[in-house]
C-alpha cells in the first residue's frame, strides 16, 4: 500500500512495484482512505509518506497502521520526524530515491519480516530495529 501525496511519486512507485512483481493496491493520499483499504485490504506492508494532503500527519497513521498489524515503512524528506517515530514504523527511506530503491528496500524488510534471511539493505534504508519484529503480526 502507497500513501504518498505527490500524485507523480506514488505513481512512479506503483508502476515500478508492478514491474517487480508485486500488486499495489489503490493509492491513495488521506488517513481515512488509507485505512479503509488496510482494513479491507490487509497489505503486507504500507508505505507512508509523513505529509499527508490536506495537512494530515503519516505518523498519525503508522500508528493505526502498526495497532492493524501492518508494518510501515516512512518514505520522507523528514528524516528527524522519521527517525523520531521508530515505534510505529520499521524503518524509514528519505527522499530523493529512485523507486526502483524503493523496490529493494521492502524486499529487504519483507525478508527480515518473515524470518526467510536477509537480502541486501539499501544504503538509505534505515531499519528500526526494535520494532521490526513488533511489527510481525501474531500467529
């Protein structure tokens, strides 16, 4: 799931998601929206920018997010807003990156989520790491 109020990002990042394979669901750029399609949707991870339209806060939603059980990944130019919310994501990747990092960088979460063994770590990446095993949900 894509959370991402620049309309350009979020489709540069679903259209390179595509190509890797994986299916995006609708992107969208509000707190209620997202959530709505984390409830019905259950994505196995959501990537939320901090700024949010209409003045909304990404943290905000991690939050919501992480108590569904879906693990975030912030993608921000906010590094310290980012850093600053590692109980509620498990990571953050700033911008500027090419989408194609982007792709990396949740298979490398991905991997380190369901305990298959690590795949190489993005350089921007940074992975929180007392809440990436929080974020697995329960059996």
């Amino acid at each position: 799931m894509i959370v991402e109020d620049e309309a350009l990002i979020a489709i540069d990042l679903r259209d390179e998601f595509e190509l890797a394979g994986y299916k995006v669901l609708d992107l969208t750029d509000r707190q209620d929206e997202a959530l709505q399609v984390a409830t019905a949707e259950k994505p196995l991870i959501a990537l939320v920018n901090i700024s949010l339209a209409g003045g909304e806060d990404g943290i905000e939603l991690a939050r919501h997010l992480k108590a569904m059980g879906i693990p975030v990944l912030l993608i921000s130019g906010q590094g310290s807003r980012a850093c600053s919310a590692e109980t509620v994501a498990i990571g953050s990747m700033p911008k500027p990156y090419r989408p194609s990092e982007m792709v990396v960088a949740v298979a490398h979460l991905l991997a380190r989520l369901s305990g298959k063994g690590l795949l190489r770590k993005p350089a921007q990446l940074e992975v929180f790491d007392g809440a990436i095993f929080d974020a697995i949900p329960a059996a």
